[in-house]
C-alpha cells in the first residue's frame, strides 16, 4: 500500500469514500474495491479485511444494509445525518463564504468539463446558462 492508503486509513478515509460510493448508486464490497482503485488511478486498493469489516459496522450502525441481491444501500437514517452533499466536500456549506467557494469549485469542474469533455456538458447547457443567469442578476 502506498502513503495514500495509510493516511486515508488514518483519517477514515474509506469510510467516507465507501458511504459517498453508496450514495450514488448500491454496491457490493468487490465493487467498492474496485472502484476504489479506479478513482485513486491504483494508487489504493483495500482490502477485503478493510471493507467487509466496515461494512458490517456500517451495517450495524444502521446506515446501510444489505440488500438480497448483495448489494449496499445507505438507508433513510444515513440519508438525514449524512446532510448535503456528501462526499469528498466534506459537508453542507454553512456560510456565504462556504457556499462561495462550493459554487466556484462546480464553476471550475464545468469549465474543465467544456475544455476536455464538450459532448457532456452540451445537453445542459441551456440549464447551465438559467443558472449563471440567475446568479448574475443576485450580483446586481
């Protein structure tokens, strides 16, 4: 494992990650570790004796449970005190400032997304100009 493993461990990395993973969409653990490695660019892979365990406390936390096909799903408690949005923000913005810099850092991603990656951004594009235009007149 590399230093990014560890201090992911450190921090309870992966318990974030695996609890932003199951927002988006259920997974089993396989899964999980796999993507895992994937979003780190193999930089990390945990192991099974890193997930499953956590998997159960999840479980027994009553933040996921586990579904007949095998599969995690957060459940309706973790929804209401995970709050808006989790992930790697890091949580709800609580000031102006906050929600500043949670806008620039969308800004930035789109703007990326339209030097790289035009194709994926077209479809909302009409969507994302009402938005911009909608922040202007706040400016005003």
């Amino acid at each position: 494992m590399f230093p990014f493993g560890w201090e992911m461990r450190r921090r309870r990395g992966l318990r974030m990650f695996v609890i932003s993973m199951l927002e988006r969409s259920p997974k089993n653990g396989a899964e999980i570790m796999d993507d895992i490695e994937v979003m780190t660019k193999g930089w990390w892979r945990p192991s099974p004796g890193s997930v499953y365990p956590l998997l159960e406390a999840l479980v027994q936390e009553e933040l996921i449970r586990k579904r007949d096909d095998g599969k995690y799903e957060l459940t309706q408690k973790a929804k209401e005190e995970i709050g808006w949005p989790f992930g790697m923000h890091g949580g709800q913005p609580r000031t102006v400032e906050d929600m500043l810099k949670e806008i620039g850092g969308y800004v930035s991603y789109f703007e990326d997304l339209s030097k790289s990656d035009k194709a994926r951004i077209e479809p909302y594009r009409d969507r994302i100009k009402s938005v911009a235009e909608r922040l202007a007149a706040l400016g005003k």
